[in-house]
C-alpha cells in the first residue's frame, strides 16, 4: 500500500503540511509535520485539507486529509515517525492555570490526588443546584482559575447549555429578543470554558466538549465553538491520539453537525483508524462497524480494516452482533465477501445456540444482502431438523422459507419441517405467514410426506381467514395448489365473485393490477384443463395484442440452436421459434421457445385443435438456471406445470438444458449428439 499526497499548498506568507506522519497499513509516509500544541486554539484558517491517493494492490482511492497551516517555518521539525510517544511540549503562552492540573508534579502524593478529585466533584454538584445561566456564571466567578480542569469546565458548559436549551424550548418566541445583542458575559466565559477543554490531554474530554456545543442552540458563535473543537478532535485524530472508541465517537458526533458546518470532517477521521486498527478486537468491532452508516469517501478503507480483524474475532461475536453487522452492511450498501463468508462459517458453528431473535435478524440479513453459501444451508437444514415445530417466533420459519425462496434453496428437511409447522400452528399464523409458509411447497414441487394433514390444514385456515388474506397473496396460495395438482373447488365461488374482483381492481399500482390478473388468469386455465369438477374458463379469453417478456438468454440461446436443429429434423421449414399457443393464456410461461411441426404447418400461431394431432407437434423447452432450484437438479412449480399443460393439449414435450447448450457452443458434433439424445427422450401428450 502507498500513498500519494496531493495539494500541499505553499504560499509567501503560509506554509502548509500534513498534520503528521503516519504509519498506513504498516507502511510509513515520510514528511514533514508540525509540533502540535495542545494548549492553543486553532484560528479560523489554522487547519486546511489535502487529499491523499490510497493505493492497495490495483484498488487506489481518493481521500480527504487535514493539513496545518505554520507562519512560523522556524516552528517546522522532524518528526520521529516511528515514536509512539504522546509528550509535547507547552509554550510559554500555554494557560498556566491548565498546565498545573493536567500536568501534575511527579511528587504529588495520593493524598492530594483525592482532595482534587473532592474539589472537583464539590465544584460539579455546585453546577448540578445551579437553575440559571447566570448562577453557573457567578459560581465560576468564586471558583479559582487554577481550579477550573478541564473536567469542570466540561461540567460547566453542560449545565449552561443544559438550562439554556430548556428556556429556549418552553419559551421559543423570546429567542430572537434574548439573543440581541449577545450576551457578552457568556461569550468570554464560553470562550475561555472552550480554550481550557480543547487544552486538554485527556482527549476523551474534548470529546466530551464536542458532544455538548454540537446540541447547543443558543448563542450566536456556536458555530464557531464547533469548528474549533473539531479542529482539535480532527489534529488529534490524525495525530493517532485518539483510541479506536473516541474515534467512533467523533464520527458519529461529525455526522450529527450540520452538513453545512462539519465539511466531511467524519471522513478525515480514515488516518486515525488505520493508525488505530491494532486495537480493534471482539468488544469494539461493533462500534467501528456502525460508523460505516455515517462514513462517505473513506468507507471502503474503514471496510478494508475490518475485513483483516474479522478473521481473528469472528468466533467471539455474539449472534446480535452478527445480526446487526449484516443489517449494518446492507445499509451502508456494502458488499463484502470475506466478512459473509466469516458470518456463513459463524453461523455453522453456533447454530446450536443462537436464540430465535438473533436467527431471524441474522437470516434476513443473508437475504437482503444476497448471500448463499453451503454453510447456511447446512446450517438451517440443522435448526429446522432440532427445533422445527419448536419454534416459537413464526417470523423465524418465515424468514427461513424467505431465504430458500429467493434462493431457490429446495430442502427436503426444511420443507418438510415447514410443513409440520403450518400443520401445528396454522391457527395462530397471520395470512402473510400463512402464504410465506405454503407458497415453497408449490414453487418447488415438493409433495410432503403427511400430505393428507397438510392439505386438510390448508383448507380449514383458509375457510376461516379467507376475507383476510390480501388478494395477491390468495391467488399465490390457489396456484400452489395447482402446481402440485391439488385443486381448491371449495374457493372457487369466493374467488370468482364481484366481491373478490372488485377487491383486486382496487389496486392502484397498474402493475400490481395487471400481475394479479395475469396470475389469476393462470389458475382458471390451469383448473380448466385439469380438474375434471372445474366449471370454467370463468374469465373471457384476452384478445387483445400486447407485449410479452421474455426472456434474453433464451432468445439468444434459441437462435443459436436453431441453426443445428433444423438439420436434425429435416429443414428449417419444419421449425417455429417462440411460439404462442392459442390454448393457452398469452404469458412467458406459456410461450414455447421452439416447436417442431410438419412442413407448412408451423409459424407464429398453431393451430387452434392441436389435440386432433396428438404426438404431431413437439414443443422444445429450454430451461435456464431460474427454473430449477440452486442445486440444479428439481424443475420448480411453475414449470413443471408449464410442460404439464403443453402435454395435456397434445404436445410432445423435449426438454433442453442451458448451461449443457453453453458449454457446448464450442463442440458442435457434442452439440449434435446432446440433441439427438435429447430428441429421443422426449416425452408424450397426456391422453
């Protein structure tokens, strides 16, 4: 890793430099830095910015740094870059009264160590009975200077911004009449409550500082007690004198500022955490993770230093930590495979002991971020087998069947256990439940083993919830039916009746109208060419010419094959591409990519009696990876419905696989015996 330093300003009266030299991914940068004293306040135009170019391996990265600006080139010395030593040393304008707590005398004994820390606590219960501004100013009038640490002052501006911000949101009208003119008093006392906490060593007290003027609503230089502490916050930081947590701190804090006052200070802070990575462990990986939300430009540096942590931490997380890490993740709009490929592994090892809450954050944290690995399969596959009907948050299961759909995980175990779940707690399941935990069962044609219970279950809980399932989420559960030819008669009244259609064209969303039609269009064809009891078509055939997707591997793949195909059966004339069938609804289920038909009897259109032909015409289907599930091995539902039909008009069915025709794209005589084989194993219409 190196970087380049862009933008070092010089001109006659101002000199600039970076702040410090720093260690980056244990790689130094040699320059030249500028002695910090701690007990001064930075002017307005004391710090500028430059930007570094990041470069690790061919990955290079724009980011923002902070400079300082020295009148004084006599000041300019250099530094030891590999000191790790935190002494500095204090001007004679530094505040004396600072310097005698901070800096205390080596032969200061414990005695008065706890007499200050009395005195301090004695002058901070003072503050706590103060009910005014004015009484905290009066106190601090009574308060020696020497005695004023930067840990009173802290307490202080608390309680003056305390009992300020209180006034200003009961009394909100009088803000503009007591803000002019300003407050003189409080401005020197502010001022000089600023300069004893930004003077201090401890650095977690000008966090603290910070904290505080960034909530403050009253006074008109807030702004620039802001800049000031943010200035010496941003010093530090890039100075390495912040540990892992105050720079949490300080992000967050940057990020709460006014985007207009802050000037991405949050991503200066990059420089102190690659400094600091050394101490992110178990306990703070956390806290780091969550400042990504708030991070812009140096989000992926950040990202980069947790991604190297997380090997050596991962097995000490807890499952609420891996939880919120994944949602974390998903926020920030990151992707990192080295960390999900940790949390696949975290989640094999503790399967047996994350608690049902930490499950359902951690699954639906897979599923928005699109991560499947083997390790959460077998790891679900354990849980559902140990704890299925056990389960007491429905929202588990649910996020479990979520996760397999939109992977196109097809388990026997968790189907199966599915099954015996909606069995069991059918009555208390929500109707979105409901359909979340039934729809699996049809789209991978999965025919569980107490088929009998299950379907009588179904039955019984849509009887009694049918008005409150959204009609979307009904028409899914009738067509799962159908997939796995179990036919819901007892619904059909209800569902093709004014009050259900009416129901369905309340919809709004064009799209989402035009989907529930079309799917509802499906069920009726499908319950009219199969169940025997089925009084239909109910719905009047579309005539009308409109647009079908399909899809753009298929297209491709199609003409590709054509060309060889033809050659098999006898010429292209006896071949038709994406083809409709007047039978059946006009949808990219049901149109076929390639049919093989008799000379002069093809084109576009079939004719209507294809039945009259049994056997005569031979759909050709290519299936791409989205009609099977993940292991490439079970056509899903829909699917297998699809060639169900198409045998039950009268074709002949012969079934192409797409990654076969890929891979033999190159090998045209294996190409040509795929073919011939496939030809072969086609299969009949259903008489």
């Amino acid at each position: 890793m190196s970087v380049i330093v862009l933008n070092n300003f010089l001109s006659k009266t101002n000199k600039v430099f970076l702040s410090s030299p720093k260690i980056l991914c244990n790689i130094p940068i040699c320059c030249i830095s500028v002695g910090h004293v701690y007990s001064k306040i930075h002017k307005k135009d004391d710090l500028s910015q430059t930007t570094v170019i990041l470069q690790d391996g061919v990955d290079m990265q724009e980011l923002p740094a902070i400079v300082r600006k020295v009148k004084d080139v006599g000041l300019i010395t250099l530094r030891n870059f590999n000191s790790d030593s935190d002494s500095r040393k204090q001007p004679e304008s530094s505040v004396s009264f600072v310097q005698g707590d901070v800096n205390a005398a080596p032969e200061e004994t414990d005695n008065s160590k706890v007499s200050q820390e009395a005195e301090v606590n004695e002058m901070v219960e003072g503050f706590k009975r103060c009910y005014s501004p004015k009484g905290v100013y009066l106190l601090l009038e009574t308060i020696p200077a020497e005695e004023v640490t930067p840990t009173v002052a802290v307490q202080a501006m608390k309680k003056i911004i305390e009992l300020e911000n209180n006034k200003h949101y009961r009394n909100p009208i009088e803000k503009a009449v007591e803000e002019t003119p300003e407050n003189f008093a409080r401005t020197a006392i502010f001022n000089r409550l600023i300069e004893i906490v930004s003077s201090s060593i401890d650095s977690g007290i000008i966090i603290e500082g910070l904290k505080l003027v960034s909530h403050e609503l009253v006074g008109a230089k807030s702004a620039e007690y802001r800049k000031r502490l943010c200035d010496e916050v941003l010093v530090r930081a890039t100075d390495g004198k912040l540990d892992i947590i105050q720079l949490c701190e300080a992000a967050k804090i940057f990020s709460s500022i006014d985007c207009s006052e802050k000037a991405d200070n949050t991503d200066k802070l990059w420089a102190g955490l690659v400094e600091r990575a050394s101490e992110i462990d178990a306990s703070n990986i956390l806290i780091v993770f969550r400042i990504l939300l708030v991070l812009k430009k140096s989000k992926k540096v950040v990202l980069n230093i947790i991604e190297k942590k997380m090997s050596y931490v991962w097995w000490r997380l807890s499952g609420d930590a891996v939880g919120e890490i994944l949602t974390i993740l998903f926020e920030a709009k990151l992707r990192s495979y080295r960390i999900m490929n940790v949390f696949s592994r975290w989640i094999n090892t503790n399967i047996h002991t994350v608690t049902e809450d930490d499950l359902l954050e951690i699954v639906s944290g897979f599923t928005a971020l699109n991560h499947i690995d083997v390790g959460v399969e077998k790891a679900l596959e354990r849980y559902v087998k140990a704890k299925g009907i056990r389960i007491k948050n429905s929202a588990v299961m649910v996020a479990i069947m979520d996760y397999c759909v939109h992977f196109h995980f097809r388990s026997h175990y968790i189907l199966q256990g599915c099954a015996e779940y909606f069995i069991l707690n059918a009555s208390e399941l929500s109707p979105i439940a409901i359909k979340t935990l039934v729809v699996p069962i049809g789209l991978f044609d999965y025919h569980p083993s107490n088929a009998i219970q299950f379907w009588q279950t179904l039955e019984n809980v849509l009887e009694s919830k049918f008005v409150q399932f959204r009609p979307e989420d009904l028409i899914e559960v009738m067509l799962t039916c159908v997939y796995l030819e179990k036919y819901p008669v007892n619904f059909v009244k209800k569902i093709f009746n004014p009050y259900f259609l009416d129901r369905i064209h309340s919809q709004k969303d064009a799209s989402a109208l035009h989907q529930m039609r079309v799917r509802l269009k499906l069920f009726d064809t499908a319950m009219t060419l199969e169940c025997s009891q089925y009084r239909g078509p109910m719905l009047p055939r579309d005539h009308s010419v409109k647009p079908v997707w399909l899809d753009g591997r298929v297209i491709r793949m199609v003409n590709f094959v054509v060309q060889p195909l033809s050659t098999i059966v006898g010429g292209p004339d006896r071949l038709s591409t994406m083809v409709a069938v007047p039978q059946l609804p006009l949808t990219d289920l049901y149109v076929v990519d390639l049919v093989i038909h008799p000379s002069q009897m093809g084109g576009s259109m079939l004719p209507f009696n294809i039945r009259s032909g049994r056997n005569v015409f031979v759909a050709v289907l290519i299936h791409i990876p989205d009609h099977f599930s993940s292991d490439g091995k079970h056509l899903i539902g829909p699917q297998v419905m699809r060639k169900r039909h198409l045998r039950k008009i009268g074709f002949k069915v012969v079934e192409l696989d797409y990654n076969t025709l890929w891979r033999m794209k190159v090998h045209p005589k294996e190409l040509q015996s795929y073919l011939v084989e496939s030809l072969k194993a086609s299969v009949d219409a259903i008489e």
